[in-house]
C-alpha cells in the first residue's frame, strides 16, 4: 500500500470477472427497457443507426479512456483526477459523475422497481393478462399507485447495497459471471417465440428499415444520450472500474467486447418485444410503459407462459442489478476514498440520498403526475438531465483529460500494457478521436439538440 492510498482496494480476479463486471454494469434496463422504447419513440432503425455511431464514435472511445484514467490511477472517479492532476479543478468531472449517478440510480430503481414487482408478480401467478387492454391495466394500476412502486423501489436498494458491501470481487463479480450468460440464452429463446408471432414481418421492417424523415436534432442528442446511458460512460462508473482492472488485461479489447456483446443484446431485445408491438396493436410510441405492456402479452398464450414471464423478468431484475451496483459504487467509492467514510456508512448514506430523490420519480406517476420543471415532470427530468446533459459533458472532459492532459506516453503504456500489445494503428485511431472527434462531436450535437444554437 503506498501512503497516498491506504484505504485497501480490491481487484477483479479474473479476465472474465473483468468482461462480466463491465458488462453487468453496460447490459441493464437501458437494453431491454429503454433501447426499445427509445428506438419505438424515435422511428425506429434510423435512430438505431444514429445510436450505434454514437457508440462507435463516442462511447467506445470514452469508454477505452475512463479505464485508462482509472487504472493508471488505482482510483474511483473522483480520486483518479486528483491524483493525476492535482491542483487543477479535473476532478469536478468526476464530481460530476457522481451527481449524473445519483440521477440515474433515483429513475433507475424506479424501473427497477417495476421490473421486480413484475417478477414477483408473474412467479406467484398474479398477471392475468388477456389483451392488449388488461396489459395496460396491469402496468398501471402498478406505476399509478404510491406505496406499491415506492416499496419495491427501497427492495431493490436495498438489494444493491447489500452486494455493494459484499466487495468488489465477492459481490460484483460473482453474481454478474454466472447470471448473464443465462440471460443471454433466454433472451434468444424469447426472440425466437416473438419471431413466430402473427405479423411479426412488421416489427422487423421497424427495426431494420431506416427512416430519417423522424431525425431532428433532438433526436441525435437522445441517441448520443442513450449510447453513454448504454455504455455507463461519463458518470465515472468506468473509470472506478477500470481501477480494479488487472496489469495484464487489454484495456481497448476489454471495451471493444462489451461494446459488442452490449449492442447484441439491445437489438436481442428489441426482436423480442417490436415483433409483439405490432402483432397486439400497440404504439410503438408508447414510452417507458412500452415493455411491461408487450412482454406480458408474447407468453399470454403460450403454454407455460406465467413461467416463462417469471424467469424474463427475473433475468432483467438481475439485468438491473448488475448495473445499480456500479451506479452505486460511484458515489460509495467517493465517500469511501475521498471523504474517509466507512464503506458501509458510504453505502447507508447513498441509499438514502437515492431513495429520497428517487421517490419523486416513482411518485410522478402519482401524487407528483402534474408537478413539473422545465415541462418534464421528476422522473422524466432526471433521465434527460443524466443521460443528454451531465454524461455528454461528463464525456467531453473526459475525452479531452485522456487526450490532451494525460499524455501520450501514460496512453500508450496503458492502452499496450507498456508496449505488449501490438495495437498501433488502433491506439492513433483511438487519440485522434479523444482528442478531436468527440469533444467536437459532443458539443456540436449538445448545442443543436438542447437549442441553444438553431440550425
Ligand atoms: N448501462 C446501464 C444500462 O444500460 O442499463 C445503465 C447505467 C449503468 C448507466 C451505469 C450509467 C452507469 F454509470
């Protein structure tokens, strides 16, 4: 332990710890609930194809430096620009993140929070579903009511604390490696049952046929917004990662794989529930709502479908949980190393700060459905504010701390492992685009999409 440090950190164990941690934070909610109904509200494969070069350009890049900058540190977000630019004011970014990440975690297990009623409700035979019509009953009488929501919302924080204090290895990494490439199975078994659905052709053409009359450029800011939601780049969640990333691992095909494997399960997701969109006469306009009304609806009759509704929303409650534990690591990992809390009081004290602020997003389906700021009401608000505002400039300062402030002797010690992996071609790609393209990117497509510059 060095002096500067000696609050004792943990690691991943394994290369495949590594693979499932970063992936169990990337694969969430954000596929299987708001890829689909982003991609519904947006007109489908054009903005799919807006997201996925928002990925490209942006979000593997930012990705590939939040590991960089946190394993050349040995520290959580905020730490790591302290420690690599002292007396500058960097680390506001990752103070940044660490406010984007209470943002995101308050709507967060909101949905969460629905995803496990769902769970719980289809393991005990409660969703009785037989039309499009009870579908929306259900889902309804859910997020319309005030304990109901509230009380699994606080069940599923109080679930992610509890693996957050279990530590970095025996929490997150064992849970995340054994449980997603179950839902990885599943999900192409539900793919295959939505695929045979009467009119399934129509939710195909939906997803795959692009339309760019939709695009304005709020539009491309939302697909920006959702590729950083997709990646959890530019909260910090990445960089605390990347500091418990081995010597030995390389940090671009780290990023390089989850990027992948996170875009495959979106577009899985997306072949199970748009299929159903059409097949039962939903909008594909209907917004977050948009999965709790399908699903339901693809195992309604189907032999064994109450079971097979059960085991789809408990492989997403376990989806979600991967994710809510590295959003909560961030602000633990701050009070922790920065402010010298004990981890456990660190983690009480977020879970309170989240469930606090995160009963104003439950809420906005009730008591709080008609009060609103900036024409959104709490629940609303939060996404925007977290995913098209703070992560895009989380991201900027990232790109630009990576590309001009680190150095290119840190960044090619780092991305080659100190010149043992031979990927320069990638790494001058990789510089160029930190350094040029998606700063400028990112401000351009912020400045349009929220008006402050008009075309
Ligand atoms: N990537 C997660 C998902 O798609 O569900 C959400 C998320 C996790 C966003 C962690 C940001 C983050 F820091």
């Amino acid at each position: 332990m060095n002096k500067e440090n000696p609050i004792k950190r943990e690691g991943f164990a394994t290369s495949l710890g590594v693979i499932a941690a970063t992936l169990g934070s990337a694969v969430g909610l954000g596929n299987i609930w708001k890829f689909p109904y982003m991609t519904g509200e947006n007109g489908g494969a054009a903005f799919i194809l807006l997201y996925l070069g928002a990925t490209l350009l942006v979000g593997l890049p930012i990705m590939i430096s939040e590991f960089i900058i946190g394993r050349r540190a040995q520290k959580a977000a905020v730490g790591a620009y302290r420690k690599l630019a002292p007396d500058k004011p960097w680390f506001l970014t990752g103070l940044a993140g660490v406010l984007a990440a209470i943002l995101i975690m308050s709507f967060y297990t909101n949905v969460a929070g629905w995803v496990f009623a769902y769970a719980f409700k289809a393991a005990t035979g409660g969703i009785a579903i037989n039309s499009p019509e009870s579908a929306k009953e259900v889902f309804d009488s859910l997020a319309g009511g005030v304990w109901e929501p509230l009380v699994w919302q606080w069940i599923t924080l109080v679930l992610t604390g509890t693996v957050i204090l279990a530590g970095v290895r025996g929490g997150i990494e064992r849970m995340t490696k054994t449980l997603l490439p179950i839902l990885f199975v599943l999900l192409i078994a539900y793919d295959i049952r939505a695929l045979t659905l009467p009119g399934a052709a129509q939710g195909l053409e939906f997803l795959f046929k692009p339309d760019f009359s939709k695009i304005t450029e709020l539009t491309v800011l939302l697909a920006l917004g959702l590729a950083f939601f997709k990646l959890s780049v530019g909260v910090g969640t990445m960089t605390t990662y990347g500091s418990y990333i081995g010597q030995g691992e390389s940090l671009p095909g780290t990023a390089l794989k989850v990027m992948f494997s996170d875009i495959l399960v979106s577009i899985m997701a997306g072949l199970a529930i748009f299929p159903a969109v059409f097949a039962f006469g939903f909008a594909p306009e209907s917004g977050p709502p948009l999965l709790f009304f399908t699903i339901p609806m693809v195992f309604n009759a189907m032999p064994l479908g109450q079971f097979f509704l059960a085991v789809f929303f408990i492989l997403t409650s376990i989806a979600a949980t991967g994710a809510m534990i590295s959003l909560l690591e961030v602000p633990v990992a701050y009070l922790h190393e920065e402010l010298r809390f004990s981890r456990r009081i660190a983690t009480i004290i977020s879970v309170l700060v989240i469930a606090a602020l995160g009963s104003t997003a439950t809420l906005s389906g009730s008591a709080l459905a008609e009060f609103t700021i900036l024409g959104r009401n709490m629940f609303d608000l939060q996404d925007f504010l977290s995913s098209n505002v703070l992560m895009p400039i989380g991201g900027i300062f990232i790109a630009l701390f990576a590309g001009w402030k680190l150095g290119s002797r840190v960044i090619f010690d780092e991305a080659t492992n100190q010149g043992t992996l031979n990927n320069n071609s990638f790494l001058a790609v990789y510089t160029f685009i930190v350094r040029y393209v998606a700063p400028v990117a990112i401000v351009v497509v912020l400045l349009y999409g929220l008006g402050i510059i008009k075309a």
